[in-house]
C-alpha cells in the first residue's frame, strides 16, 4: 500500500453520504407521490 494515498476531506464524505439520503428520500417521495396519483386516476375511472 502506498502512503500517499489520502483519504478525502471529512466534510466531503459527510456531503456524499447526506447527498445520498436526500436523493434516495426525494426519488420514494416522488414514486409514492406519483403512485398514488395513478390510482386516483384510475379510481375515478
């Protein structure tokens, strides 16, 4: 193992991961959104 190998800023992982969250949050937001906007459509129907 090399020892010039460094890690990145701790502040950039925290953002990478909270990053990760917020998408993963917004897309189940979105598809629950979306999923019940369906079937309010298709109960009107």
């Amino acid at each position: 193992m090399s020892s010039d190998f460094q890690r990145p800023p701790k502040g950039l992982s925290i953002f990478t991961s909270v990053g990760g969250v917020v998408t993963a949050v917004i897309a189940i937001a979105g598809l629950n959104f979306w999923s019940g906007f369906f079937l309010t459509i298709v109960g009107m129907l």
